[in-house]
C-alpha cells in the first residue's frame, strides 16, 4: 500500500549526492545445533525492528535531517521492514508528520530522505558443522543536498558489535553555485578514516584504497586485539580445554581474515597474515 501525502517544497537544492555504504559483521563461536538457534534468535531480538528504528532516527538526527513518517512491517518466521521519510528542512506543518506502525523482529530497515535515503538489512548465519556464527549488517546512507552521511559514521559503527567493517563513500553528480559553476564535491576529503574518532582508529587495523580523482573512497577496518572470552556464545573459556581454545581461535580468526581480505585462504595463511587473536 502506498502511502499518498502533500508534495514537499524544495528551497536551495544541492544536486550532490553523498553515498556511504558499509558492511558490519559481528562472529563468534556457538558450540552447538542449540546454541547456534539461541544465537541467531539473540541477534533477532537485540537488532529488531525497534531497535534499527531507534538507531535510524538517531542517524537523521545527527546529519540533520527531519523525519516525516515511519511505517514498519514484521514477517513470519523471522524479519522486517522499516520506512522512515525524512525532510532536510523543517516542516510548516507538523500535522503531516505519521506515526510508526509497531513491530518486533530484525532484518530490512528503509530511511528516505527527500531525494535520500538510509537502508539496513541484517544477515545472521551459522556454520551447520564448525560451530562459528557470523552476523552481518549492510548499511546504506546516501543523501542529497547539504547534510553529509559521514557525520553519522562514528554512531553507526558503534551500535553495532564490529569486529569488520567494510566502508565506501561516494560523492556523484554535481550542484552549481550562484555564478553557474559547477562544483563536483562540496567538502574536502583524502580518506574516510578523516571522519572516525580516536578511539574507533585505535581499536582497529585499517586498508584505504581510494580513487580521488572519481571521489570514491574505501576503507575496510579490522578489530585489533579480539579476545575469545568475547566470542564464546552462552559459554565461557573455563568451558574448553586448552586445545579446544586454540582450536576456535584458530577457526575464528580464519573466519575474520577471509571476512576481511574478502577472499578463501589456505590453512595456516590467516597467522601469516598479522591477525592477532587472544
């Protein structure tokens, strides 16, 4: 169904657009059929459609931009899907702002601004034999106008549990000055870890790789010094003998590097390449 209202004025258009698009995966290990199930229900009810809502509206609220309505859905067994419309300028009449439409499970999340929007979708998976569990969120942000996506980076990669995160920024199109200039990008940039705070590049291994001519920008981050205690689901260490331990460091941190790296490695190639697990 869709949801007809009064056409929204536009004053002052910045044709820009600002697209920041990042993947958020959170691993850990599950040892069990029974575990794994309790896991993925977890992340169900921790990332529901409540709480990417919450997180949503906190997002328009940092880059400055107004909501207009929120419509969400739920689905049967699992997952849903989240509408908010969003107004860079206040509104003169706040009647036509709507309400949102309860619900409880996780998985699609869908912010409009006018002429933007904001997208989160999650993925929770388990391995059926290894016992490692992998819990993703795709994050879109892309906005037209003034108001930049990268002002709510910081916030994002804080609501979740990031152990990787893969960044891309964009700036397309172009907006004109009152002389008729073009200008192809409004802000300036040479890196997207420009943006992050202190402590988030401290906590993290960082990759650039950066095409500045085109004004596309990638950052991947990887979490520095990963305990097992922190990825244990419904267990702690005091549960496994030694060799069980170093097995699932083993298997987790191969599952982080091939995350990371985005590609399968061979047995024993995660050690080589630096990543630490305590």
């Amino acid at each position: 169904m869709v949801q007809q209202t009064d056409k929204l004025r536009l004053h002052g258009f910045n044709n820009l657009t600002k697209s920041l698009s990042f993947n958020i995966y959170d691993v850990c290990y599950a040892r069990n059929a029974e575990q794994r199930h309790a896991y993925i229900d977890y992340i169900d009810e921790v990332y529901n459609a409540e709480r990417l809502t919450q997180i949503l509206t906190q997002v328009a609220n940092i880059i400055g931009a107004n909501i207009l309505n929120i419509a969400r859905q739920d689905y049967d067994p699992q997952g849903a899907s989240v509408t908010i419309l969003i107004a860079e300028e206040e509104l003169v009449d706040e009647s036509q702002v709507g309400g949102a439409a309860p619900g409880p499970l996780p998985d699609t999340v869908l912010a409009h601004l006018d002429k933007s929007h904001i997208t989160v979708h999650t993925y929770p998976e388990t391995h059926p034999d290894h016992g490692v569990s992998t819990f993703r969120a795709d994050i879109d942000v892309s906005t037209c106008g003034v108001i930049s996506p990268l002002k709510a980076l910081n916030f994002l990669i804080h609501s979740f549990d990031s152990d990787i995160v893969t960044m891309d920024y964009r700036v397309r199109g172009f907006t004109r000055d009152v002389e008729g200039h073009k200008h192809f990008i409004d802000h300036e940039i040479n890196s997207i870890q420009n943006y992050l705070s202190e402590d988030t590049k401290e906590r993290y291994h960082m990759i650039d790789v950066n095409v500045f001519q085109e004004h596309m920008f990638h950052t991947k981050m990887l979490l520095r010094e990963p305990k097992l205690r922190n990825y244990l689901f419904g267990e702690s260490a005091e549960d496994f003998s030694e060799e069980d331990k170093d097995r699932i460091r083993r298997q987790l941190r191969r599952e982080m590097a091939e995350i990371f790296y985005g590609r399968n490695l061979r047995p024993g190639q995660e050690v080589a390449l630096g990543l630490d697990f305590q």
